[in-house]
C-alpha cells in the first residue's frame, strides 16, 4: 500500500508574520481609541445635560477599577468596569428634565419614570459594538442582593459584578458630595450606611474592598467639592 505523505505547512516567513503581528497591534490600538472617543462623547452629552461632572466620573471610575482589582476580575471585565462606571447614569438623558431637576421628592408616576434610566442607558449602549456587556453591567446597576433592586429583582450574585460595584460606589459618592441644597456626609456615616445594608442592598464584598480605598482618598473627595475635609469628617 502506497503511502501519502502529508508535508507539514510551511511556517510563514518571519517578516510576514512581524508584519501580521504589527497588523493586529494597530487594530487594537485603533480599537481602544474608538472606545475611548466613544466614552468621551457620551461624557460631553452627559455635561450637555448637565448630569455629569468629570471629576465625579472619573473618581467612580478609579474607585471601580481599584475595587476590581482587588477582587481580581481579568482584564476583559476591568475594561467593561471602567465604561459602566463612567456611564452608568447616560439613560438618565431620557428623563424629562421636570423630573430630574425637581426640587421635591418624586410622586410615584414620577419615580417609575426615573427608574426606567438603566433600561435607557442599555439600549443605547448595546448598539455600540464591544460595549454589549457594559450594557447589561448599566442595566443592573440598581439591583439589591436581596431581590428587591431593579429592573429585573435579580438577587445575589444573578447580578452583574460590575454592577454591584457600581452600584456600591455610586451610592457612596453620592453620600458624602455635597449638592447645593445639602452638604455631604462625613465619610463615617456614609461608611455605617454602606455597611448596614450590605447583604441586603450592597454586595459585602465589595463594600469590604472599597471602604478602606474610599478612606485614603476622602481627602481628594472634599477638596474636589470644595469642601473642607476638618469640617466634614
Ligand atoms: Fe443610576
């Protein structure tokens, strides 16, 4: 019986396969700017309706990629992390501004209607090619552990972990920033609420995690709302 011979492929030649490898460097180089031209101009829409402040953002952004690293999520996640922090609230776009703006407590038509933000901020955001699971992160960024979040009452770890450490830090940062109506709260007793609600409202993890980052950094935290840190803490 005659046997075939089957020849092993040929390895390409070294300057072709440099040349491949450079290739696919500058498409990810060309996709991570994309990605980042893509954060800039929802954050400059965000400013547009005077929902966003960049140091807010970007301070929910170190916050959460710091609380992730500690908890070691891989790359790939810390990448949909750092989008859900910054744009997590970009839904809100879709809110009449009567009701955003309002200076009293929402009636329930009104709540319902501001609590449709994370599904707005999703179906924006799944549109954009490599942003579908930050998407879903925004989606969730509301959820409790214990069930009783929304828009979906996923409980536990059914939610998103992006979003529970959005959710922890944004409730945190929106504690202790001061608002022209009210001053922020001392970083204790933002601390204590975090703490009692967590297992219920909060993820234990990652309140764990975060509180002693959000400790070191309060100083940059009043100094950037131009409150005093003495007085506050
Ligand atoms: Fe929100």
């Amino acid at each position: 019986m005659t046997q075939i011979e089957i020849a092993a492929p040929a390895a390409p030649p070294l300057h072709l396969s440099a040349l491949a490898s450079l290739r696919i460097k500058e498409l990810e180089e060309g996709t991570q700017a994309l990605r980042r031209s893509v954060i800039c101009a929802f954050n400059q829409l965000l400013d547009l309706k005077d929902l966003n402040t960049g140091v807010h953002s970007t301070r929910l952004a170190e916050w959460g990629l710091r609380v992730g690293q500690e908890l070691g999520l891989d790359e790939a996640t810390l990448q949909n992390l750092e989008v859900a922090a910054l744009l997590h609230d970009i839904g809100k776009i879709g809110i009449p501004d009567a009701i955003l703006r309002k200076p009293a407590k929402l009636d329930d038509q009104e709540y319902a209607l501001m609590k449709r933000h994370p599904e707005y901020g999703w179906l924006v955001l799944r549109l954009l090619p490599g942003f579908e699971h930050a998407a879903l992160d925004v989606l969730h960024h509301h959820e409790s552990i214990d069930g009783k979040g929304y828009p979906a009452g996923l409980q536990g770890s059914e939610i998103p972990i992006v979003s529970r450490i959005v959710c922890v830090i944004d409730a945190f940062d929106a504690m202790v920033s001061s608002r022209p109506y009210r001053q922020g709260m001392p970083f204790e007793e933002a601390a204590r609420r975090l703490i009692l609600s967590s297992g219920t409202q909060f993820d234990p993890d990652v309140v764990q995690s975060f509180l002693p980052f959000a400790q070191a950094d309060m100083e940059n935290v009043f100094a950037a709302a131009g409150t005093a840190v003495t007085s506050a803490l």
